[in-house]
C-alpha cells in the first residue's frame, strides 16, 4: 500500500501564538519563507508560513479565537501534525480507504498553496497524532 505513492515528509505543522515571531525565530536557523497564505476558518483568518530550509519543510500557522488560547497555555510546544508527501493524492485516499483507515475529511481538501495549490487529508495514529498525506499540485 503507498509503495509506489510515497514520497518522504513533506512537512511537520506546527501551531504559533505569534507567526512573525516564529518566522523571526527560524529565519534565525537558517529557514527562509518561502509561502505565506491564509486560511479562512469560522473562527477567523488562520495565517500560515512554510519555512524551509535544505529538504526540511515547516509549516507555522497562528490559531485563532479558542484554539490560540489553549496553546498559549502550554508549556511545551505542540507539533500539529506530520505530512508525507505523495504523487497522486486520489490514489493515496483510495488505498488508505481499501485498507480500512477512517480518513478525517471526507475527500482530499483543496488549498491555494503553492504556485498550483495543494491538496490533502490526514488520518490519526493510535495516539491521536495527526498523519497527513499531501500533494502539492
């Protein structure tokens, strides 16, 4: 299963209070933006920054509303979730499916990432953790 679909991590998510500052502090690292989108969401305007640096990818994102006040009350960080990338996202839900996997979207998602958006779906590990599969188109 994914034998042939699977590529690698695409992307670790992880969830920031303040995005400038995060993008301050990895900049620092030797991670240069290279996206920076927005997501609309009920509870307002989710803001996002891919920083990357050689192969590793790290996607910043600041919550708002409920959300970004429960992670300004942890003491340690919080990685969101881990992305594989994969060549056919369509393909990659059908065999996750066949396999008997529960999908948390109900059909990969659409955003306006990247130069031709990307899409994508995530399923949970046996701990809760979030495992997305991702094609940037």
């Amino acid at each position: 299963m994914l034998i042939d679909n699977f590529r690698g991590i695409q992307h670790l998510g992880i969830p920031v209070t303040n995005l400038e500052q995060s993008v301050s502090f990895y900049n620092k690292l030797g991670f240069n933006r290279v996206l920076a989108a927005q997501v609309p969401e009920p509870s307002g305007i989710i803001q996002v920054a891919m920083m990357k640096r050689d192969n590793v990818i790290v996607e910043l994102y600041q919550l708002t509303g409920e959300e970004l006040e429960e992670l300004r009350s942890r003491s340690d960080g919080h990685i969101d979730h881990v992305a594989f990338d994969v060549k056919d996202i369509d393909l990659a839900f059908s065999e996750i499916e066949a396999a008997g996997f529960e999908t948390i979207e109900d059909s990969p998602v659409f955003l306006d990432f990247w130069d031709n958006g990307c899409k994508y779906f995530a399923i949970r590990g046996p701990d809760g953790e979030k495992l997305e599969f991702n094609q940037i188109l």
